[in-house]
C-alpha cells in the first residue's frame, strides 16, 4: 500500500539527507531512467544549494580553505544539521561550533573563529539600520546624569573575541589582498562588528573598549559599562572611548521597550 | 495589471537597477530573500516607487502533509503587507517535513490526499493575505506510482476548490514533460485557462541521468527555442498575461535579462495581434 502523504514526506527527506541515495522504497515511478537517479537530482540540488548558500554567508571560511574543502565540509554540515527554517540568510547560526568539533580544527585552530566573524557580519547585513545615539542627543543631559544613562548597542552590533589576529586573516582572505604570511599567536583580537548604511564592517577594539560594549544591554548604565572597562584595563579613557563609539554609531539609548524585553 | 514582461530582481542586478532604472513591466523577488531587513531590501522598498512587484515565495511549502509553519507564514504576510506587490504566487510543492526545510520544490504524489492538503493550505495562505494567490506548476524529475491525477487536473481542481491563480511556467511544461514522457500540448489542454495570472519563462540545462538526457530547470540560461514556442502556443490558447523572465544561476549582465524581457514582451504583442486577427 502506498504510504500517505506525510510519511512519504518523511521518509523522502531522511533518503534526501543520507548519506547516499541508493535504492528507493518510495513509490516512485522508474523507467529507462531509474527511480534512484530521479532521486539523486533532488538530493544534488538539495546538497549544491545549502552549501553554495553557506559559501555565501561563511565567505571568509570559503576563501580560506578553498572551493573543494568548502564542499565538503558544508555538505556534511548540510546532512548533519540541515535547515530548520527557510531563510538562506539565517542558516548556519551553528557551522562555528561545528568547525570546533571538527578535525580540520587541529591543522587550522582559529577557522571556527573566522566562521564567527562571518556568522556577525552577516547577522548585522541583516539587521535593521537605527538612527544611533548622537552626541546632540546628550547635549541636554546634565554632567552628572550622564553616568546614569543606558545604552545599548544598535541591531546588529556585536563583539567577536579571538585568541588569534581575526582581523588579518580576514584581510588576508579578501580577494585583492597581496600573498602575505598572517603572524599566528602574535595577539588576539576584539572585533566590533556593526552594521553600516550600505554594508556589515568591523573595527577592533582595545580591552576596555571591548568590555565597556559588552556591558552595553539593555539595564546596565554607563557608570556600570566603565566599571567594567576599568576592571579589566585600569587606564580606560572613557571620554576617548566613549567619543570613538559615538562616531562608529553604534550606541542608542535605551527605550522602556529594551528594558521590559531586555 | 497588463500583460508586460518583467525581470527577476537579483542581487547582482540590485545597484545597477537602482542607479539606471531601466524600463520593464516589473520586478519579481524571493519572500525568503527580503524577510530580514538589509541593504537590499532597502533598494527593494526604493524601486518598488517605479516598477510593479511580483512578490514570488519559495518556501512556504504548500504541500507540507503537516500544515503551514505559522511563523513563517506571519514573516511573508508582513512582506506582502509592507510592499504591496500587483502579484503573490507559490509553487505547486514542498520542502518541509519534520521541521527540517531542504530548499528544494519537491515533488508531490497527485492524489486525493494531497490535493486536500494542498487546497487546505493555500485557504490558509489566501485567508492569512486577503488576497489571491497564484501557484506555479513545479519542474518534475519524478513521478509516485500512485498519483491518481495528472498535474493539469490537480490544478485543475485546486482552483475550483480555493480560488487561486495558477502561474504557468512553460519552462517547467517543457522540462515535465520530458522528464516524465508527457505531451506538452495534451497538458496544457486540460489547463483552466480562465485561472491563468502569469507566465514564467526560463532556461533550462540537459544533464546526463544514468546514460539517458534529463532537463534540468536551473534558470542559468537563455530561454530555449522550444519553451519560446510553447509560450507562443500558451498565449494562443490562453491569451497574454504578464510575464516574467527568469535567471538565478551564472546570472548574466543585466541588458542580456533586459533583451530576453523584450523577446517576451515581443511574444505578448505578437499574440495580441492574432488574437484580434482571430476575433
């Protein structure tokens, strides 16, 4: 008996996501085409295009480990974790976990990282543009409540830490960068990635700078952001910091919405 | 809307399209591709003041035996909502089964379960936007041995039992019909042609399935001889509507997607023309 619509359903995604597509159980029509090679087109479009939409998000991880790696990787990836939603552009939140479990992680440790760097830079592409807090918009606020303020971070905004030079091996990776060897183990990085008027960019950070943008949600103030700057770099020049994040735009004041939310 | 040809929106035609804005019938985008906000979709927001828009979903999996995925659902109403497009069309497939989607248009088995499946879900997608939607045939590399319907009957009866449109793609016509052993002719006589909203022409590539050729709807060429004169024969049967030119793999530059829009366009025009002469 033919099997109803949603068992059918199930079972030709499992098939889909087999390792190989061999013989067929389904009811599926054969002639001098057989039914495993009608088969095999669905599974090849399948694979192709989750991996090409992958190549497309994680493009410093492609360039980096080249065309055929990429393949693989992605396609095992695919069957291991596919899609739970349908928007290309939110598939593969989890690919840097997986590239820390995976044995390409010994001979290329900071390739998990890469992935993070890419998976924020696509995350704020996709992000809202918000009209970030000015300097004007503090004009009015008293000297002494200005500590008092909260702040958060633009939709988008977010800070990718690394034990290795992220953002040279990213510039590294980019198509008209010159053939030079990047210094792994010199020093690490501290990226805020953020979304801009026409793109997604990143800026590196200084230890404080990196601490006082994570205090940055929804509740915490600015006194308790500079407290936590100062925690870990006990020369944090706040004005100077909080200048440089005002021009990236990348601040806003919270609304009461934050703060329920937050 | 009259019947003019548009272009598929892509993302390498996106700047030259907002800097130019070269003259055609509309523009067709991907729900899936516009439901975040980005720069692109800001370009999209922007020309939607001089051009039409097609609103064309791939991923809402109208025959999922499970139903429709409600937050997915609520994300490409919203679109729709925002952009207010002359079309919303989706295909006549699946893609989603135990939660897990796989980016395909999968095919379906042409039964009585499926058609109640399929109908139910598009009332659903229709009640959710206030409006009519219109399905596309799919391209088909398989057939289930116990579809009791052929395709053009299936459509046949979805639209008498949700009032949707149909959007005949005669790119798919050609690659079903091959793929399948089928008459072009006898599938497009069985068609409500009175359903028809719009037409989608494509290119299509001839891959090697264990020794024997099998079609493959990849949209990364020009439209083939053969699906301009089954276009040609549509109009003739069923009249010209607006159509859309689509390209989605090695994506050329923009004039040559602009020159297979006019060949259309010329197509539509040609088939007014004789069907006054008929009159």
């Amino acid at each position: 008996m033919a099997p109803g619509l949603r068992e059918l359903q199930a079972a030709l995604v499992t098939q889909l996501l087999s390792a190989s597509c061999g013989e067929s159980e389904l009811p599926i029509a054969g002639d001098s085409i057989p039914a495993a090679a009608r088969l095999r087109i669905h599974r090849h479009h399948v694979l192709s295009s989750l991996s090409k939409a992958l190549a497309g998000t994680f493009c410093t991880v492609h360039r980096l480990v080249g065309e055929d790696c990429f393949k693989s990787l992605s396609r095992d990836f695919v069957q291991a974790e596919p899609p739970c939603g349908p928007v290309l552009a939110e598939y593969g939140a989890t690919f840097p976990f997986y590239l820390d479990a995976h044995p390409l992680a010994r001979e290329l440790p900071y390739l998990a990282d890469v992935a993070r760097l890419d998976w924020a830079l696509n995350r704020a592409f996709h992000s809202p543009l918000e009209r970030p807090l000015a300097g004007a918009d503090l004009a009015h606020v008293p000297t002494e409540e200005l500590p008092l303020q909260r702040v958060r971070l633009t939709a988008g905004a977010t800070v990718v830490r690394s034990a290795y030079p992220l953002a040279r091996i990213w510039a590294a990776c980019q198509p008209d960068a010159p053939e030079d060897d990047v210094e792994l183990g010199v020093e690490g990085a501290r990226l805020l990635v953020f979304r801009r008027p026409d793109d997604a960019g990143f800026v590196g950070l200084g230890e404080g700078e990196a601490a006082f943008v994570s205090s940055l949600v929804p509740g915490c103030s600015l006194e308790e952001a500079a407290i936590a700057a100062m925690g870990v770099e006990p020369g944090f020049d706040l004005p100077l910091a909080f200048a440089r994040l005002l021009a990236l735009g990348i601040m806003l004041r919270c609304s009461k919405d934050d703060l329920v939310t937050g | 809307m009259r019947s003019v040809a548009g272009i598929g929106l892509r993302s390498p035609h996106l700047a030259q399209m907002v800097r130019e804005r070269p003259a055609t019938g509309f523009l067709e985008i991907h729900a899936e591709n516009y439901l975040l906000s980005s720069p692109a979709l800001a370009a999209v927001e922007d020309l939607r003041r001089d051009y039409p828009l097609s609103v064309h979903a791939v991923g809402l999996s109208l025959g999922s035996a499970e139903g429709l995925d409600a937050a997915h659902l609520e994300r490409v109403v919203g679109l729709v909502k925002r952009l207010q497009p002359a079309f919303v069309s989706e295909h006549l497939s699946w893609s989603r089964s135990g939660g897990r989607y796989l980016n395909d248009l999968l095919p379906l088995p042409y039964t009585e379960e499926t058609l109640s499946v399929v109908a139910d879900n598009v009332d659903r997608l229709q009640q959710a936007l206030g409006r009519q939607v219109s399905l596309e045939n799919p391209s088909c590399y398989l057939a289930f041995g116990h579809s009791t319907l052929s395709e053009p009957e299936f459509l046949s009866e979805l639209v008498d039992r949700t009032g949707c449109g149909l959007l005949l793609d005669a790119n798919n016509i050609h690659v079903t019909a091959h793929n399948l052993r089928l008459d072009p002719q006898d599938w497009l006589r069985t068609l409500p042609g009175t359903a028809i909203t719009q037409y989608h022409l494509a290119g299509h590539a001839v891959n090697d399935a264990d020794g024997e050729p099998i079609l493959i709807d990849d949209h990364g060429s020009r439209v083939s001889d053969v699906v301009w004169r089954l276009f040609a024969a549509s109009i003739a049967q069923f009249g010209p509507r607006p159509t859309l030119v689509e390209w989605d793999t090695d994506i050329p530059p923009l004039p040559v997607l602009l020159e297979e829009a006019a060949s259309a366009e010329q197509a539509l025009q040609d088939g007014r023309q004789h069907g006054a002469r008929a009159a």
